[in-house]
C-alpha cells in the first residue's frame, strides 16, 4: 500500500472502534481490521447489547405477569413469543453495528476484515475468507482484540452452543429450559440467570467462592444474593465444579465442596458456563514479536505501550477490569497520546453494574478493600424502603452505600443495589472524579421525588445524618 496509514487497530469492539474514530477525529490516518463480518466485537454482537435486550424483554414479561396487578392494572396471563423476543434483540444487534459501520464511514477510516496479525513493528496483515492477504503500513499499532470465554479451570468442557453453553448460545436458545444450572456467580452468570428464571426456568447457580459477584462489596452482595432467592433462584456456594457433561437428556454438573466432602450432581436441561474471560491475543504473531506477556495479558505501561516501539494495548487484553467503558476510556487517551495530546485513564472511578433487578452497581473501593489497605473510613447508608419514589413505584428492594474518607470526607467507594442503580450510580462517578466529599453531594439540592434523593440521603448519612430516617 503507497499510503502509510498513521495507526491501524486490530479489534472493532468498544475499545477499538472508539480509537479509531477518536484518533481519526484527531486527524490520524486511521484503519481498523476486524476478523468478523460485522463491526462491534463481542459486546455488540453477542454480549452487552443483546444481553441488555433480553434483560429488559423479559424483564417487561415479568412484570406483566407478576407486578401489574399491585399497581391496579388487570391482565390476562400474558404469553411469551420467544422467537418474537429474540427478533428484538437481533434487531437491536444489528442497529447498533450498522451505527458503528456508519461512524467508520462518516469518519473515514477504512475497515479491513480479515484475520489481523503482525508480522513486523509497523506492518499489519489481514488475510481474508477467502485467503486474501494484505498487508498495512502502518506508524502505530493498537491491539484491541477482546476477550473470549475461558471455561472452568482443570475441567473439560465440550460447548455446544445448545445443551452445553457460554454467553454465546445463552441468548440465542430456542426455547426455555425447564432446568438450567449456571457455573459461576458472577456477573454473566446472574445477568443471563434472571434472563431464563424470569421467562420459566428453573435457575441453581454452582459458584466456588463462598460469596456471589466475586469483588463486590460483601454487604452488596450478601443482600443481593438474599434478593435474588426470594426470586427463585438457588445457590450452590463454596462448590468446585468438577465435571460438565453431556447425558441422555440434557446434561449434568458434578460439584463438590471447596473444603472437601461429598460430591453432589445436578442435572439440567441447558447448563451455562459463565465462569469469566481470558485476553484473546491469538494469531496476533506476539511472541515472535517479542511483546512481553504477564498472567497471559499484553503488557503495558502507563501509557498503553508494550516492549515493543509503536506497538499499543488496550481492554481486555491488558490488566484492568474487563468492562466495555473501560476499554472505551483507554481508547481515547491512546488516540489522544498518539496525536501528540496527554490521554489518561482515572482507574478509580470506573463504575460497574449488574443489569439484572434490581441492579447493582458499584465505583471507587468496597469497604473490605479499604480494611486491607489500612484506610480509616465512614460508611452511610440509606434503603429504598425509606425513598417515596421508590414506594411509588413498588421498588423498594435495595440500598445505596458511601464510603468516605474519615478525616477529609473525601468520597472513596459508592455501592447501590435498587431499582435503575446502573443510571445513579454516575452521580457518585462525577462526584468521585471531581474529588468530591460525602457533604458535597448531601448539600446538592435533589429533585423530589426521586430515586436519586436516596443517593443524596446516604451521603448524609455519610457526613451527617439522613432528613428522612
């Protein structure tokens, strides 16, 4: 190619594809090679967004059949289409892509889809289906390539996308199974869980730590999990899954507890694997590069580079929490630096949520973080039952949570589990990003009624005591 293009990224996903138009906004040459026919990655194409629709559809089933009549709203039985359910979330899919083909165009930067390697600093190879290969010239290179499922340690798993399944083939079955047993308790696993309770099934969730969503605040989750029993859902924690197997019909998982005793089986009709992600940095041509790795993640340093000069890593293939925004952020600050401009990343104050219902969500430290640390800490809280919007609206199953610094009041962690939790939860974020205090929040008027004023609530109680409890 005679044009030698100033960064090519290798990934389309949230982190690559927000790169490429950021450095091309910034006036870089920018190209951006995809494997997959469509842009988006996992996140648009089989993860966030099509998880998010079936969350909110058959949340919406849910409530139709359980939560109308409270409020006075008689209806029949309502029935579920879920071929008509799943239309909705490839129609949401395939908007979102063609939204993400449409910036690549309005911004020019030009796609390549191929599989995309290196086989040289400053050269990017991307062979084609059909076996086509072409190679980019390129100043700057950006690995944004994602993450894929990473199975359960020591333990074969034969996925078929149908009987045996990751996230992939959990929002895209074809009819809801009478029994589905999930391993893993963190977030997929909870996320696709209430999917599939919500719609009919019967959901027991085999997790191996004593405790659901992993590093979440332990006051969250304990009374999150509490939450999620009410609903239905069965709890198998402190439980090493030791095999995942097909049966005559359906499949069966063997456990047993993680500080030894007898083991257990269930049998399920669909048994989903939601046991987290690992870096997929496959093909990519790394090691004969020379590009160190650590724990099977690129390597970085401050400012996205690895070991290699004009060679760059961003999301789920560098340390760090794998969350889209996140890998968002750090492609902007990479564009940014790459132009010349000082990108940066404050990696303490990215939010995380759980988009099940309620919701959980969580920025800054959880209380058990800044015990280890030494931090002397106030904590505030306030419940929902207490919130007059929330009664209004039959949603008063939560909290929201602050932890403040003990001697500047300066907020550190804010952790709430209720009703649209993941929208509040950017109050705290901007508070949090402005080095703001627990006061500074309680003393900012609030609209009334809202669910928000809880947020407002636990700040006071943070720094001084709640006006409505």
């Amino acid at each position: 190619m005679s044009d030698k293009y100033d960064l090519v990224v290798i990934g389309s996903g949230p982190g690559g594809y927000v790169c490429a138009i950021k450095a091309a906004q910034l006036g870089l040459k920018t190209a951006i090679v995809e494997k997959w026919s469509t842009l988006g990655g996992t996140c648009l194409n089989i993860g966030c967004i099509p998880s998010k629709a079936l969350l909110h559809a058959s949340e919406m089933f849910h409530e139709a059949e359980h939560g109308l009549e409270a409020l006075g709203v008689k209806v029949s039985k309502p029935k579920l289409d879920l071929k008509a359910m799943m239309a909705h979330k490839d129609a949401t899919v395939k908007s979102n892509v063609d939204g993400v083909g449409f910036l690549m165009k309005k911004n020019k930067i030009d796609v390549h889809h191929g599989w995309g390697s290196i086989p040289a600093a400053g050269k990017v190879s991307v062979k084609a289906e059909d076996g086509k290969e072409t190679v980019l010239e390129t100043k700057n290179i950006v690995i944004a390539t994602g993450s894929d499922v990473a199975g359960i340690p020591g333990v074969d798993v034969d996925f078929d996308e149908k009987v045996i399944v990751s996230s992939t083939g959990a929002i895209a079955l074809e009819k809801v199974p009478e029994n589905l047993v999930v391993v893993g308790g963190g977030v997929i696993g909870l996320e696709l869980g209430s999917v599939w309770m919500r719609l009919g099934a019967k959901v027991t969730v085999v997790e191996y730590l004593d405790t659901i969503l992993g590093t979440m605040d332990n006051d969250v989750s304990k009374q999150f999990q509490r939450m999620l029993q009410k609903q239905g859902m069965v709890f198998k924690l402190s439980s090493k899954v030791t095999g995942v197997e097909k049966a005559k019909k359906g499949a069966k998982v063997t456990f047993e507890p993680v500080k030894g005793g007898d083991v257990e089986t269930l049998e399920a009709d669909v048994v989903l694997v939601a046991t987290g992600r690992k870096p997929f940095t496959e093909g990519l041509g790394l090691e004969e590069l020379g590009v160190e790795m650590e724990r099977g993640k690129v390597k970085t340093d401050g400012h996205f580079k690895t070991n290699v000069d004009g060679i760059y890593a961003i999301g789920d293939v560098t340390d760090g929490p794998m969350l889209a925004h996140k890998a968002e952020d750090e492609g902007v600050a990479i564009a940014e630096i790459l132009a010349g401009q000082a990108g940066h990343v404050n990696y303490d104050v990215i939010p995380g949520v759980v988009y099940t219902q309620p919701e959980v969500a969580s920025v800054g430290k959880t209380e058990e973080e800044l015990k280890a640390a030494g931090i002397e800490y106030v904590s505030g809280k306030f419940p929902f039952t207490a919130n007059g919007r929330a009664r209004a609206m039959n949603a008063t199953d939560g909290f929201v949570k602050f932890l403040a610094d003990k001697k500047t009041d300066r907020v550190l962690g804010v952790h709430i589990v209720g009703f649209g939790a993941g929208e509040m939860i950017h109050e705290a974020a901007v508070l949090m990003e402005f080095g703001g205090s627990s006061e500074d929040l309680g003393r900012t008027c609030h609209a009334h009624p809202t669910m928000s004023e809880a947020v407002r609530e636990a700040a006071l109680a943070t720094f001084a005591k709640p006006l409505h409890m």
